[in-house]
C-alpha cells in the first residue's frame, strides 16, 4: 500500500556499490541507469547527484526509484533514472501477451501507480533543491532520457495529449514552458516515442559476421575534425567534449582499386559512424545519403557491439559478460516507425522491448 508519509530521499557516492547491486538484478529494465552510473565520463563527474528513495547503508524496499542528474551536462541529457515500477510494466505486458492476466492485478497496479508517482515526485523536488553549479545558472527544465513511454501519464497530468511530442527536446529557455500541460503536470515537453531495442553483447561472437563492410570502404578511428561533421548531421545537442570521450567508430570510402572491408587509416570521406553512449545504447548512427542501402549501418553496428562484447571493462561498466556489472547488454532507441533503422537492429540481433520518451520536466511545477 502506498505510504502517505513524506517519502525520504538519499544521496547514493560513486562508485555507488549499494545502488549498482541492487540496479542489476533488473537489467535490462534499468540499463540506462546502471550504465551510466559505470561509465567513466559519468560516474565521475563532479557535478553529478546521484538520489534514491532508499539510502547507501539498507536494503531497498520492494518499491524504490533513484536518479542520476548533472546539471552541467546542458545542453546534453540531464538526467536518467529507474523505478522498480518499470518491473512490474514488464511483467504485466508480458503476461497479456501469454493471455494471464489478472483482474486483482489491475487493482493492485493502480496502488503501484501511484506509489511510483510519489516516488518520481520525491526525486523531483530534492533535484529543484540541488544547488547550482558554480558558473552555472541551470534552467527550469531537465531534460530526461530514456523515460519508460507507461511513466509518462503519471506525470504529464491528465490528459497526457495535451502535450505534443516533438522530435527533439528543446533546450533554450524561451522554450522552458511551451506545450504546458496544466492540471497538475510536472512535464513541459514531451518527445515523439521510440523503441528500446535490446541487444545481447554475448552476440558479439556472431556480430563480425554480420559488421563485414563492401568492397571499398573500411572502418577508421574517429578523428577530433570529424565530430564538427557528425554534430552537423543531427539535430540532437551533442558536444565535441562528449563525443571525443565515447566508444565511437567511422566508416571511410577508399579508392576501389585500394581494397577495402576491414579497417583503415584516418584517411579517405568520412560516410558514417556511431557512438555507444554513456547510458550504454547505440547513438548518433548515421550513413551518408548516398551511401544508404549498402549494410554500412549494420556494419557500424555491429562492430560497437562486438567492441563492447570484447571489452575487458571500462570504468566497470563495459566489456564482455553478463553479471553483476551489467555489461551484457547494449541498447538502440529507434523512433516508432523509422523501418531502416529498425532494420539495423534486428541485422545485429537486437529485440524491441518497450518505448521510451525524453522529456523536460518543469523544477518550478513541484
């Protein structure tokens, strides 16, 4: 039963081992989360919180949710975060689909609901009570990654339509309260949905295979010169100080008669590229328009998910595996509908799991 006591929040420290521990036996539900709580960029920013409706020195109880947030990472995703209500979304689509379902179930959901929702709440309001960073004036908005598509409603307020998704969270302030909901939401902007795409690194014995480039092109390190024409290519705010420290990878077009298909210089058209982002899914993965259709984006692909595969670790958080550190998954968020990247997906062994959304939650609303 939901409790009607204030619900307490505590701040978890890396290397966050209480919070890690109990994160993992629900992967992959809580993949954007623990991997970011392990990656190195991340895990160890200064300016980071990292808050849990339980603290560092108990066990958790059934229900709990916890956040990672770094103001300072502006214009980029703020924040991630995970409840154990997310779970129990999992469990109850799955038995729908087996035809199980329960009605004292849906009951007892509606409790969890809203138990969540506090939760959410909870964290919320400890984030708005942060302090600045020095030299930072952050704005009333954070942006949110990744954010299960069914926790959305518990925040958004009735009804969740009146906010229109837009494709890309907008960032300046003259945009921090556009799309208001009203009716008690705490969201002011909301993304289109995209699929969570879920990918096993313990595929990455048979991803080579499939990362095979055509005559002509080879993969190459990413030079400092090329993140200026990957952050051309996307719409979503990206830094050259955040792309110079991930796991990237590009795909150079080299003279025909010069071989091709393996890997190469920093020399020759940069044609596409992809990142493993800190919350540990498949980002920026683009291909040149005119050299679409050529399987150079499952190649990219599949090659980070090997590299990932292959990893000895990271700061803890990547590499070969599956126990507690989490390193046997990567992920992909692919727009609904977007047919060729979901192509790429299923080309490098990934399933759909759920949806997920990015939005701006208004710090001023709580």
């Amino acid at each position: 039963m939901p409790t009607d006591s204030p619900i307490s929040i505590h701040t978890h420290t890396p290397p966050y081992p209480t919070l890690l521990h109990h994160l993992a036996p629900h992967l992959p539900s809580s993949l954007a989360l623990f991997r970011t709580l392990t990656h190195p960029l991340t895990s160890t920013s200064p300016t980071a919180h990292v808050l849990a409706t339980f603290p560092p020195s108990t066990l958790p109880p059934k229900r709990w949710a916890a956040i990672y947030v770094d103001r300072a990472r502006a214009p980029e995703t703020e924040a991630w975060l995970f409840s154990t209500y997310e779970v129990r979304l999992h469990k109850s689509s799955e038995k729908e689909r087996c035809g199980k379902g329960d009605a004292d179930e849906e009951g007892n959901d509606d409790e969890e609901a809203e138990e969540a929702k506090s939760h959410l709440l909870a964290l919320f309001r400890a984030v708005s009570s942060l302090p600045p960073n020095r030299d930072q004036n952050p704005s009333r908005t954070l942006t949110l990654g990744s954010l299960h598509s069914a926790l959305v409603p518990l925040l958004a307020g009735p009804p969740t339509h009146t906010l229109t998704p837009r494709a890309v969270i907008a960032r300046s302030p003259d945009s921090d309260v556009a799309d208001a909901a009203g009716g008690g939401a705490v969201l002011s902007q909301i993304s289109t949905e995209y699929g969570k795409w879920l990918i096993r690194t313990t595929t990455a014995a048979v991803v080579p295979e499939k990362a095979k480039l055509p005559h002509g092109y080879v993969f190459a390190a990413l030079e400092a010169e090329d993140l200026c024409v990957v952050m051309a290519r996307t719409e979503i705010p990206k830094t050259v100080e955040t792309l110079s420290r991930l796991r990237g990878l590009g795909v150079r077009e080299v003279a025909r008669e010069g071989g091709g298909g393996g890997d190469g210089g920093g020399e020759g058209r940069l044609v596409a590229w992809g990142f493993v982002g800190v919350d540990g899914c498949l980002s920026t993965l683009h291909v040149e328009a005119a050299e679409r259709g050529r399987g150079l984006g499952k190649a990219v692909a599949g090659r980070l998910v090997g590299m990932v595969g292959d990893s000895k670790g990271e700061g803890g958080g990547e590499g070969g595996g599956g126990g507690e550190d989490g390193r046997g998954w990567v992920s992909g968020d692919v727009a609904v509908g977007n047919e060729g990247s979901e192509g790429v997906m299923r080309g490098v062994g990934g399933k759909r799991g759920w949806t997920v959304r990015w939005v701006a939650v208004d710090l001023e609303r709580l």
